[in-house]
C-alpha cells in the first residue's frame, strides 16, 4: 500500500517543497559534473511526482516550481534554479 501527500493539504505540500527543494539545491551546489546535475534534477523531480497520485502531476509539479521560485525570491537562487526551471519546462513539453 503506498501512501501519498494530499495535494489539498498546502500547508503540508508547500513545507515538503521547500524542504525538498533546499535538499536539492545543496546537492547541485555539491556537485560539478552537468551531466550528474541533470540527473540529479531528474531523479528528485522524480521522486517528488512519486509522492502524489498520479492525477495530481501537474499540481505537484507546481508546487515544486513554486518553492524554487521561492527560493530565488529570498536570494537563494542562482544557476541551480535556473537548471531546474530549464528540466521542468523540458518535462513538462515532453508531457505535451
């Protein structure tokens, strides 16, 4: 039995999303190969979908996006946002 986030639980999804997001952030920070960047990107975008259902993709995808924006509001940004805008964007013209 797999348990998911309920997307509806904002307060729950929008602390999960920063809490991923800062986790990921620091893991490019750590890391200089692009390749390896990339594919970090993915796998934690990944498992981040992973946590919802699969009706609720899009709304966890924007909730991701919405913490990293977040993250470059408060000065925390840089590069790594923007190589992770760019994946999303990719996944998500992929999905169309």
């Amino acid at each position: 039995m797999t348990l998911f986030l309920n997307i509806a639980n904002k307060p729950e999804v929008a602390r999960r999303a920063d809490s991923a997001v800062r986790g990921l952030l620091t893991a490019l920070r750590n890391t200089e190969k692009n390749q390896a960047r990339s594919d970090i990107i993915l796998q934690s975008i990944r498992n981040w979908k992973a946590m919802f259902p699969r009706n609720a993709n899009q709304a966890a995808v924007a909730a991701f996006t919405h913490a990293l924006n977040m993250e470059s509001g408060k000065g925390n940004g840089g590069v790594e946002v923007v190589e992770c805008i760019r994946c999303l964007d990719l996944i998500a013209n992929k999905a169309h």
